[in-house]
C-alpha cells in the first residue's frame, strides 16, 4: 500500500467486497470521502489518498503529482478542485487499476466541459468506464444530470456505488401532520441527506420541503453558486431541488386537497 494510503474498513481479501479509491484535493472532497468512509456497506473495502493541494493548470509531467504506487481499486472516485487535477485521472486510474472511474462535478471550474470530453476519451482508450455526474447527487443507478442533460448509463460498478450514495431518497414516518422520523434510504455522497433527516423531525408536512431546503443550504452545500450555462441555474440550487423533491415526494403520499363547493351548487350544474 502506498504512503498517505489510509484504509479505512472492509473484511478479508477473499470475500471480494467493491474496492473503492476515494482520490481527494481539498476540503469538498475530504468531506465526501470522510462520510463514504464512515457509512459504506460493511462488505466494501474504502481507501482514501489525498493529492497534492497545489497542481498547476496544465500538468506536463504527471509523475510529479503522482505516488510511485496505489493500491488496487474497482472503482476510482475522483474528488479534485482544479482542472490540474483532473488530467491526473487516467494516470490515477492506470496506478490503481480502476474499471471504472466516478467523477463528479459540483464546480465547473475544477471540471470544465471540454476537458470531461477529454478525460473521458483518454478512459476510453484506456479501457475504463467513466460517469461524470453533475452535480453529484443527481447520481442514481441508472441515470444522472438535471434536464435538459440527463444521461443513462450502464456501468455495473457505478450503479453498485448509487445503490447508497447519489440522488437523496427517503422514507417518512408521520404522526398526525407531522413528521415523526425520516430514514435515509440513499445519502448524498457528502453526507447532506443525513443532516437534514435528522432536522426534520417535528415539521409539519406542509413545511417539510421548504424547511429541507434551508437544511441543505446550511450544511452547507459545497456545490457551486456560481450560474450553470447548461441549467441557467446554480448547482447548489439544482441540488437543493432534488433534495426537497425527495422530502416533497415522501409527504405527498400523508396529504390531500379538499375542494370545498359553494352551498347549492351541483355537481352538474352549469354544464
């Protein structure tokens, strides 16, 4: 195992679990990483390697950013904050053997849209399956993005991975017109689903949504607020949406709209 390599959990060799590298650069991956670390499945073995804080924008010489050696992975889920990071990819994933590589935008400017395309042709060449979900929990396991950029995919061990981290769903228990407990049935990869279930508790059904939302902003979400040119919308707001749709979905099923008809009037009347 390389130096700086922490391995965090999972059982014995021959049982085969998902191996999974978290590669970091800052705080918004460390975040991630820390909260995969601390809530994958029992079966999963979860490394975590953090790169150097500073690379330049154009990286001549991978090898200088780069150990000697990783330890093997299934899945590289590649967490940088600038576009110097990003061309370190298909290295990463040559060092650590990944089939395939999961990284996320929630900032453009660490991932802009022409090096995607090129990060994801060089995976290509190499043999290794890529998803680049924007923003990060949008990620199911079929699917990711916001319209008008939704992408299916068909990448076994990313959807292994979006079985427990991506696109937030929730089950409510409801006493009278509140809620009395919400299970986390599927995390944002950061770990925010899990704040606000726990904040939640108490509300009432009609303010849930609302009141999600300004759980998630004060987490805080660390995705950008800068405006999106693919969504006219920021990328913390496009994640804040499918936060309170999840709530909003889960509560809908708990009320219903009672339309009241003026005294006299028929059912038929005016027809």
């Amino acid at each position: 195992m390389c130096g700086g390599c922490i391995h965090v959990r999972g059982p014995g060799e021959a049982e085969r679990p998902l191996r999974l590298l978290s590669v970091t650069q800052g705080n918004w991956g460390e975040r991630i990483a820390q909260n995969i670390a601390d809530h994958a499945p029992a079966d999963w073995v979860v490394l975590t390697w953090a790169a150097p804080r500073l690379i330049p924008p154009i990286v001549d010489d991978p090898e200088d950013f780069l150990p000697s050696e990783l330890p093997q992975a299934d899945l590289l889920l590649a967490l940088g904050d600038v576009p110097g990071f990003a061309q370190l990819i298909p290295d990463i994933a040559r060092l650590c053997g990944a089939q395939a590589v999961l990284a996320p935008i929630d900032r453009n400017s660490a991932m802009p849209p022409g090096l995607v395309s090129q990060v994801r042709t060089w995976l290509e060449e190499m043999g290794v399956d890529s998803l680049f979900p924007k923003p990060f929990c949008s990620l199911t396991e079929t699917q990711c993005n916001r319209s008008p950029l939704v992408k299916t995919y068909d990448i076994p061990l990313i959807a292994r991975f979006a079985h427990h981290f991506g696109r937030p769903t929730f089950e409510v228990a409801v006493e009278g017109d509140r809620i009395a407990q919400v299970r986390v049935v599927r995390d944002a990869a950061c770990g925010c689903a899990r704040h606000v279930s726990r904040g939640l508790a108490g509300e009432r059904l009609e303010d849930a949504a609302e009141q999600a939302g300004m759980l998630h902003h004060h987490y805080p979400c660390l995705a950008s607020m800068n405006q999106d040119g693919d969504y006219s919308d920021t990328l913390m707001h496009v994640s804040g949406n499918f936060l309170k749709d999840a709530i909003q979905e889960e509560v809908s099923s708990y009320t219903t709209i009672t339309y009241l008809r003026p005294h006299g009037r028929s059912d038929d009347e005016g027809e």
